[in-house]
C-alpha cells in the first residue's frame, strides 16, 4: 500500500509544474545522447502522461465538477482524434500505421494539454483571488 502511495505523491509532485520534468529529461537526455531531438521527443512524451491528469484535475476544479469527468473527456477526445486521424491515413494510405497514429495523437495531445494547463491556471488562480470564499 505504501509503494501505491508514493507513486502517487511523486506523480502528484511531478504533474504540479510539469515544465520540471519536462527540462530535466530534456536536459537529461540531450546530454546522455547527445541529440537533442531525441530528447525533446522523449521530454514531450513524458510530460504528456504528466499534463493528462494534471489538466483533467483542474478541468474539474475549475468547472465545479466533483467527480472524474475530466479525465474521461480527455480519454475521449484523444480517441475521437486517433480515430480521425486513422482514418485519413487509411483513405490516404490504405492500411493504418497504429504505431504512427498513436504517436501522432499522443504529442497533439501535448500541445493541446499545454494550452489548457497554462488556460486553466489562469482561470483557477484568477477564481482563487477574485472570488470570496
């Protein structure tokens, strides 16, 4: 139970600010590897994972909702958008390359998850100072 916890603790700590993470495999990486492509890839699929709970936690905090919903609306929106672009390919291509989609979906999501992380600390700390508790 304890290992549970702390797992949970470190990807609470880590999804709080996920710039940290982000730099530091990035710096990290890039200098192991000497590639710094490489290693914002890699930096960009991590902080992914990070952005999927973080935002879904403050979609909820900011719209009032109690429950999870924020992150089944993420979860359905990225395959609302595999699905998209699965289909192009297949029209274009003729066979799907899940590998290509799945990566194709998983970095539009960390743009996307970036935009509204910024957008919702925003909002979240502008409901925090503005209105009275």
């Amino acid at each position: 139970m304890w290992l549970w916890e702390s797992v949970r603790l470190i990807y609470a700590f880590l999804a709080v600010i996920p710039v940290i993470p982000f730099a530091l495999i990035y710096w990290g990486y890039g200098s192991l590897t000497n590639d710094k492509k490489k290693a914002f890839m890699l930096a960009m699929d991590v902080t992914t994972a990070l952005l999927v709970g973080c935002v879904a936690v403050l979609f909820d905090k900011v719209f009032g909702l109690g429950g999870t919903f924020g992150f089944y609306l993420i979860v359905l929106v990225l395959l609302l958008l595999g699905g998209f672009i699965g289909n192009i390919q297949f029209r274009k291509r003729g066979a799907v390359d899940t590998k290509k989609v799945f990566r194709a979906v998983w970095r539009i999501g960390f743009l996307f998850m970036s935009v509204l992380y910024v957008l919702f600390m925003f909002i979240g700390i502008g409901k925090v100072l503005l209105l009275p508790m």
